[in-house]
C-alpha cells in the first residue's frame, strides 16, 4: 500500500472524522459555558461577593524606565483564573448531575415486555389448535424466548 493510500485510509476512518468533529463541537460548547459563565452566573456572583475582581493584584518587580514596560508579577489574575475555573466546574458539574438524574428516573421507568416474535405467534397458535383437536385440556406453557 502506497504513502497516499495508507494516508487516504487514515484520514477518512470514522474515528479521525469522529473526533474532528468533537473537536469542533468543544470549542462551541465552550464558548457556550464561557458566555454561561461570565453573562449568567457572574453577575449574580459579583453583586453577593460585593465586586471583588483580582485581576488588578499584582507585584512591580521591576518599575517602568522610560520604554522599557515595567515587569510585574500579576498574581491577581492567575487568583482570578482559578476562581472563574472553579465556577466553570461546579457548573458543568450541576448540569451533569442534572442529566445522570434524569438518565436514572428514565432507567427507573417501568418498561413494556418485548412484543412477541412472529415464530413465538406461530407456535402459540399451533399449540392452540392442537389442544382444540385433542379435546383435552393441555398445560399451558408459555413460549420461551431464545
């Protein structure tokens, strides 16, 4: 097999494609939970925590001296990063509880017998017709599933 043709092969496989796609519906969900995040939850948030924003915090380790930009130790920001990660994951860790819930209330739902197969049928109604032509009253097997 060719450079071309194993490469062709690898790169329409369902699995390439698969994850191409998930790839591609990440980065939408992430900016889906991003915009959650920073419109809905924080808003609420900021006016209980009274509107502490950490990333002004931060450590001069060096002044700026005339175009030299100063260098600073922003720790503010990586204390801000942490806390808008864990609201991120307590959020998609509720909305993940939500639907385990409901995955197990719809597991928890009673579910019908499978309908009996036509071979199932036809043997019921052979075993019916027998007993009709023997007079006699047969047991009552069910018919078994295999």
């Amino acid at each position: 097999m060719s450079l071309i043709q194993e490469f062709k092969a690898f790169a329409v496989k369902g699995n390439v494609v698969d994850l191409a796609v998930g790839i591609i519906i990440g980065a939408a969900f992430g900016k889906i939970v991003s915009s959650f995040v920073g419109d809905i939850i924080m808003p609420p948030l900021g006016l209980l925590i009274g509107g502490i924003n950490f990333t002004d915090l931060a450590i001069t380790l060096r002044p700026a001296e005339g175009t030299t930009p100063a260098v600073v130790l922003a720790y503010g920001k990586f204390i801000q990063t942490i806390f808008d990660f864990i609201i991120v994951a307590f959020a998609i860790f509720m909305g993940v509880k939500a639907i385990n819930k409901l995955k197990r209330e719809e597991a928890k739902a009673p579910s019908l017998p499978p309908a009996p197969s036509k071979e199932e049928l036809l043997l019921t109604d052979i075993r019916d017709l027998l007993k009709e032509q023997n007079g006699r009253s047969a047991p009552v097997v069910p018919p078994t599933v295999g």
